[in-house]
C-alpha cells in the first residue's frame, strides 16, 4: 500500500465515522464514484446492504458470482430481489475452457479429495470471476460482520485488502445477528429460505452446511478439511 493511498484510507475512515450506514455508503459512492462495487451472495446481511442502496438510489453497482453450484433457493432469492428493486444483478461466471479442464481431469466432486483441488476448484468458479468482476474498481463493499470471524480476530469497517488491490468497506461490521433480523422483517426483504434451516454464509451447495448455536461461522464451509485459525480467517475472507 502506497503511502497515498494509506493517506486517503485514514482520511475517509476519518470522514465516515460518526455516519449511519446509508449515508457513509453515500458518500463512499460519492468519493469512489464509477469505481465502487458490491458483492452479494444474496445472504442476510446482503440483503439489508442491497435494500440501503437500492432505496436510497446509492450508485454502487451490484454483482454476484455464479460459481455454477449454487442452491437452488439462491436463485430463487436473486430473482426475487430483481423484481422488488426492479434492476437486473450482474452475475460473473466461471471461464468456460478452465472448469471442462478441472472437471474433465478432476471430476465433479474434485473438492472432496483434497485441500489443493478444493483451492483450485474457488479459483476458477469464485476467485477468477471475483477478479475480472473488480478490475477498474478500487472500493469492494462486503457483508461481512464481527460475528463471522474466529474468535479474537478483529478487521476494520474500511481496510485494504492487498490481495485483491482495492479498499473493502464493511458496514454492517458491528451489526449483530439480531439487528440484521429484524431489518429483513421490518423491510420485508426477500430473503434465502436456507437461513431457516441454520444456514448462515450460503455459497456453493456441496460446501455448506447449516450450523448448530454455538458451533462458529466457518463450520459453515469446508467442514471435511482441518483448519487452522489463519486459515479459518481465511475461509471467511474468501466469502466476502
Ligand atoms: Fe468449488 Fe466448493 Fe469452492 Fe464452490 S465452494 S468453488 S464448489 S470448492
């Protein structure tokens, strides 16, 4: 990181704090205008970040990755969220030629088998298109919150994220999992069915699983595979 760059995080950190979410997202458009974008995976806290923006008409382009093995309850939310903010979400998809190649030396399931094939199997359905989705952009809006994270780690609300080359902003970071709740019920958002049955970060079907109270977030994911924190932080990173 740049010294101006860390110039102008410090300054902007200065400048949201104090804000509500809307208007600090407001004026994070304002600042990063045309190069702000936001992820969603249409999970709860997505969903109150995509309300914010959409009925406050903040310009932040809005786009998901369609790894190709996503529940069938997260089209269905997708959908449903099109028609209640009348837009169309942007999807990026996998690079054709790079998933018949892993497929057809690997098979479908390759994930199962080991930690390597898993990580190649993210690269080319989330991480490539995650990359192609923020080139020309410098602000990634995540929903990411202080819960999803192992025990003891903390991150800040605006921080840069050197593997990606962009500022993330994280503006439900201190919301809990009780005020992100009522937000979807007071607003009536659409939201994914999946989050009834203990669902928390949903992402591609074979690696996600509901959790029981008290288990954390990243048993959500990649249960099969021993992790250490780093690489729990990791994991959670990689949703977000
Ligand atoms: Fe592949 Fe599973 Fe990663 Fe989805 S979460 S990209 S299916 S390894």
């Amino acid at each position: 990181m740049t010294y101006a760059s860390e110039f102008k995080l410090n300054t902007i950190t200065h400048q949201i704090s104090g804000l509500n979410e809307t208007d600090a997202l407001a004026l994070l458009a304002h600042v990063f205008k045309g190069e702000i974008i936001f992820s969603t995976s249409f999970n709860l806290e997505d969903q109150v970040i995509t309300d914010m923006i959409h009925r406050n008409n903040i310009p932040v382009e809005i786009f998901t990755i369609d790894t190709g093995r996503l529940f069938e309850e997260i089209y269905h939310v997708w959908s449903r969220t099109n028609r209640k903010y009348n837009t169309a979400i942007k999807a990026y998809y996998p690079q054709f030629n790079n998933l018949q190649e892993f497929i057809e030396a690997n098979g479908p399931d390759a994930f199962y088998e080991s930690k390597q094939l898993r990580k190649e199997c993210c690269f080319i359905r989330k991480i490539e298109p995650l990359q192609r989705a923020l080139k020309g952009k410098s602000l990634l809006v995540t929903g990411l919150r202080l819960e999803h994270l192992p025990e003891g780690r903390s991150v800040e609300e605006l921080e840069w994220d050197a593997i990606n080359q962009v500022t993330k902003y994280h503006p439900l970071l201190y919301w809990t999992t009780e005020q992100v709740s009522s937000f979807i019920y007071d607003n009536n958002i659409p939201y994914n069915a999946l989050h009834n049955k203990g669902f928390v970060n949903i992402g591609c079907a074979p690696c996600t699983r509901g959790i029981k109270p008290g288990e954390p977030y990243s048993a959500a994911n990649w249960w099969w595979e021993q992790k250490s924190v780093t690489e729990k932080t990791n994991a959670v990173y990689a949703l977000y």
